[in-house]
C-alpha cells in the first residue's frame, strides 16, 4: 500500500557505506588561513588492533604507518580497530589563536594536546556524543573541534577515530583559524542554502500539519486523525534526526545521538504500521472490506513484533550490516505485499481510494527519482547541481501529506453531509411518529368516550328498567331472570368500565393499574372480612408495559381476587408484587380450602387467565391442594 519511505535507508546507510571518496590527499593534515603563522610537521599514523589501549600506552607505541595505508584501512574496515594519528604543532605569532579541527564524520574522536609548560588538554568530540558548552552555533553545525593556542606555545596533537556505526566519512584532518574557519563555514552555508532553507521549510510544513491533524483529532475524535497524527510525528523525528545539526539547534538528537543508531530502523518501521492503520480506518477496510483487513492486520501485527525485534537486535549485537540487511529483505516483503493491497483497492473505484493512491504514487516517484538520480551521479558524469537526493523524497512526502489532507477533508465534509442528510430523515420520522401519536391519542379518547356515553349509558338503562320490573312484578320465576338480568348487565358494566380504563391514555403508568388493584382488592377483602396484606415493591412506576399487557396483567389479578373472595373461604389473602432479574412477579395467595387442579382446571377463569398469560409471553402457576390454600403467581420477563 506504501513505498513512502523505502529509499531513505538506502539514502542514509547505503550510500555513506559503499559511496567514501576516492581521492587522498598526500598529508594527513590540511592548513586553512594559517600557513603563515601555525607549524604543523612530523605527522605520522598508528592502527591499535586491540582497540583497548589507553592514551598512556598510545606514547609508547612507534606511529610508523603510512597515511595511506590508515586511510584505507579505515575506509576498508572502519569499525574493527583505532586510528590515530599524531603530529607536532606550534604558533609562531604573537597572538592567541583558536583553532577549529574538523577530523570528519567520525563516531568516537578524542584529541590530546600535550604542550610543555601546559596541563594535557584532553578534547572529546564525535557524532556519537553530544555537543560540549564551550562550542559555538557554528562550531556545533560544522562538527569542529576547538584548540586554543597561546603566543609561541607548541605541543603535540594525538587524534584517535573510533567508529562504531556504518555512517562515516574521513578524508585527513584540516585546520583552520577563526576568520578562515568562519570564512568556510559561510561558503559552505550558502552553497547549500537553499538546501538548508528547503530543511526548514519542509520541517515547518510538517509541524503545520502535525498541529492541523492534533486539533481535527481532538475535536472530531476520529482514529484515522490519531494515526495520521502519529505518521507524520514519526517521520517528523526520522528527518529531524538526519538534519538536526544542520538547524543548529539541540532538540533530541543532539543530546542523545546515540537515539540516531538506536532508532534509526525504528523510525522507519513504524511509519508503516501507522500508515497500514491509518489507511484501515479511513477506508473503513474493516467494514466495507473484511478479508483484506485481516491481511492488513496480520501485517500490523508483524511490523510491530519486527520492530521489537530490530530494536532488541541492534542494542544487544550492534551489528548494522546484519540490520540492514534484515531491513532490506523486510522491507521489500511489505512493499510487496502492499503493491497488491493497491491493485486489489484501485478496481473499486472510489474516490476516497484514489487519494491514498495519488499520495502513495506522488512518494514512490520521488523514491524512484532519488534512487535514479543518486545512482547517475555516483556512477556517471552528471551533475544536476546538488547532491542530497533526498529531497525528491521529501517533496513525494509532501505531495502524499497534501493528498491525505485533502482526503480528510473530502471524508469530514461526506459524513457531515451524510450527517446533515440523517438528521433530515430523524427529523421527519420525529414528525411523523408525532403525528401517528396523535392520531392515536385521539383515537384512544373518542373511544373511551364513545364507550362511556353510548355502551354506558345503554347497560345504565337495562339497569333501571330491571328495578323497575322487579318493583311491579311478583312473579317467582319472573323476578329470579331480571335479576340475572341484573347481575349480568352489572358484571357488563365492570367490565366495560376495566376496559375504558386500560385504554384512557391518563391510564398508561404501571403505577396507576396498581393503585386500581389495590383498591379493588381492598374493596372486597374489608367487605368480606378477610385480613389481607398487600405489598408493593418501590420504584415498579419506571417498567412500560404496553396497553395489552396492562389489561391482561389487570384482568389477570382481578380474576385471581374474585376467585379468592367468592370460592376459598379464607380468613387471610396476601399479594406480593415485586421486579427482581428483569422478572415482573406477582403472588396471590390464601388460607382457604383449595381444590384439586384435575377437577377445577376449566372452573374458575383460571383457563381464561391461562390464556392471557400466554398472549403476552408470562408465565402462569396456580399452586393448590385441597385444605392447604392457593396460590396464583404471574411471572412477566422484561425485555
């Protein structure tokens, strides 16, 4: 899916392996603006092959090689032994001189100044270790080691190069003066200004865009931001760690070089695991599509545990060549693989797809470029007119960025119109439901009026005119059907009124159906003479139960409480009505005499509420036995 950043290795660590300079100057020491004034003679060489000897012993040793032989020695096996060399300098002026010795890219340089009269001046210096207070700005930049030098003072220099990593570059030791030293500094400044200018640039733009992706991320908390973000922080570091130096500032790299040896593989391995997830979220690849994610993740997964292991590798053996070539053939799988993630995503057209494309197209190109190019200019004669390659990967790196930013933006603005476009529908089916919901309030009134006035009034009627005849008429048989008449359109008037209740919408609260029970069942009870006990448990008003279900549960223990009233003789009735496990539980019970279930299994309602219980999903128990009382229990779960 990425070849962004798979020519920076070869940039930094291949070139500066195999790409030293060819030429070699005849003295292993250079005088710059001071001829006239410093006498440097008598330079001469020493490989300690044990690498173990200290500066004492270095006295004892005859410096009898020649410079060329050390210089291609070093060049040939630059991490195997000690180089040193040894030569005699003195200041014929009658000025204090400071001197600037630039000894190369060297890991490990240590100076030693002995000079009659004067205490050893020791000097530690090198890319490995950190910058000294006493350096200047430039001193810094350039990689220079200082000496001071009184009027007529002479001495001895011994310089030992110790070289650990693959990164070096040493071509003898050139000494300059202050105006000299300042004078070169300068020229080099401004042959690569515009280099150093783009440096900065690129580095600000990268900062820009950090803090951009940091606030979207903050904001619109979207985890494709949190991985960007990370990407371009990585990358951030990798170039900061080459160029630090050459802001002249002292950030991270500066104070720690070694960071630079340690994380050098690092901050290249992990870019691509936060471009993998980064690409995952922003093309919703494990939604939209599912059997590549599992090859993304797996590939996350074996970055990680190599990036553990390349850490671990290069801590404990520091063997770069090994780590380079592990790098390389790694590398190389990844870019592999993700060319065929890019093939498989490009046939499905999509929009947000072909700006991870363009992105990855703009950094291969300027991989590719920089390769071509490093590769003409090492081996043939043109010259473009600067040297750092790298800088066609970095103008791909901000292509990418600009295309990845783009695509956010172009993603941000789809889902706030996918956004916009939802709340339009939620809106509308608000209304509607609002309206629905009306229509059935209205409907649910003229019902409970309808029922009121005409059914109500009617079985009213059939009342009075049963009272009526009972007053006229004498007739035995007669007076025994008009109060049946009676009694039935009494019944009918109960339980049309229960309906007209259930269905009234200021009925609705689980809490008011228990209330009604209550007093229902109080009614009764006190007119009877049974000693009775009702138990509500708290907070039961915050279950919703539809209109059906209340009037099932309602009908239910009605039907349970006009049994236990009018069959049981009990003394004693209990109901219990409790919320437990996401169970609605109620439990009628008495002491009366009970019945057998086999004979009174259709008697009773107890069919009817059998029935009604099923219709809403309950469970239904009728627990009795002749002499020991019943009990009815109701069990409602609660979805």
């Amino acid at each position: 899916m990425k070849s962004s950043l798979l020519l920076l290795p070869l940039l930094f660590t291949t070139l500066r392996i195999f790409a030293q300079q060819d030429s070699i100057v005849s003295s292993p020491v250079k005088l710059y603006g001071i001829n006239r004034y410093v006498l440097v003679k008598d330079a001469e060489c020493f490989i300690d092959s044990t690498g173990k000897l200290g500066f004492s012993g270095i006295q004892q040793k005859d410096f009898n090689i020649s410079y060329q032989t050390l210089f291609a020695r070093i060049n040939a096996q630059p991490g195997t032994y000690s180089y040193w060399l040894k030569f005699a300098i003195h200041n014929k002026s009658d000025s204090a001189l400071r001197l600037n010795f630039f000894c190369g890219l060297i890991d490990f340089i240590d100076m030693y100044f002995i000079s009659p009269g004067y205490p050893l001046k020791v000097i530690e210096d090198g890319t490995l270790r950190p910058n000294r207070n006493d350096m200047s700005p430039e001193e810094k930049m350039a990689g220079t080691i200082s000496l001071n030098l009184s009027p007529h003072q002479a001495g001895e220099v011994y310089v030992s190069l110790r070289q650990r990593t693959l990164e070096y570059g040493f071509n003898g030791i050139e000494i300059y003066d202050q105006n000299s030293f300042y004078s070169s500094f300068f020229s080099d400044y401004e042959s690569s200004r515009y280099f150093t200018v783009f440096q900065i640039l690129f580095q600000g733009f990268l900062l820009c865009q950090i803090l951009y992706v940091l606030f979207q991320w903050i904001i619109i908390k979207r985890k494709e931001y949190m991985y960007y973000f990370l990407y371009l922080l990585v990358v951030s570091l990798y170039f900061l760690s080459k160029y630090e130096t050459m802001y002249g500032i002292e950030f991270i790299f500066s104070r720690f070089p070694l960071l630079k040896v340690y994380l050098g593989k690092t901050l290249l391995i992990v870019p691509y695991f936060l471009y993998f997830r980064f690409v995952r979220n922003f093309l919703d690849i494990p939604s939209n599509y599912k059997r590549l994610n599992k090859w993304i993740v797996g590939l996350e997964h074996f970055l990680l545990l190599y990036t553990v292991f390349d850490l671990i590798l290069i801590l404990t053996t520091f063997n770069q060549r090994l780590q380079g070539e592990l790098f390389t053939f790694v590398i190389l799988g990844v870019f592999i693989l993700a060319t065929s993630f890019i093939i498989y995503l490009f046939g499905k057209r999509q929009t947000l797809i072909y700006y991870v494309l363009t992105g990855s197209l703009f950094v291969g190109i300027g991989n590719i470029l920089g390769l071509v190019f490093t590769f003409l200019m090492d081996n043939t004669s043109i010259n473009l007119g600067f040297h750092n390659m790298v800088l066609f990967s970095q103008i791909g790196i901000i292509l990418e960025i600009s295309c990845f930013t783009a695509g956010l933006g172009y993603k941000s603005h789809a889902a706030e119109k996918e956004k916009i476009k939802s709340q339009k529908k939620l809106i509308e089916q608000l209304k509607a439901n609002e309206i629905l919901q009306s229509k059935m309030q209205n409907i649910r009134n003229k019902i409970a009026q309808d029922l009121h006035d005409d059914i109500g009034s009617t079985l009213s009627s059939i009342s009075i005119l049963s009272d009526l005849i009972l007053k006229k008429k004498r007739n035995g048989h007669a007076s025994e059907m008009i109060h049946e008449i009676k009694d039935s359109s009494v019944t009918l008037m109960e339980k049309m009124d229960d309906i007209i209740w259930s269905i009234n919408p200021r009925n609705d609260s689980l809490e008011n159906l228990l209330l009604r029970i209550k007093r229902f069942a109080s009614n009764l009870f006190e007119a009877r003479n049974i000693d009775y006990n009702i138990t509500i448990q708290d907070h039961l008003s915050q279950l919703k139960f539809s209109m059906e279900e209340r009037q099932h549960i309602y009908l239910i223990l009605k039907e349970s409480i006009n049994n236990l009233v009018k069959y049981s003789n009990a003394t004693l009735a209990t109901i219990n009505i409790s919320f437990d496990q996401c169970v609605f539980e109620i439990r009628v019970r008495d002491n009366g005499i009970g019945f057998e279930m086999a004979d009174n299994f259709d008697g009773n309602g107890i069919l009817s509420m059998k029935n009604r219980a099923a219709m809403m999903d309950a469970d239904l128990s009728v627990l009795t036995s002749l002499g020991s009382g019943t009990e009815i229990i109701l069990k409602v779960k609660i979805k």
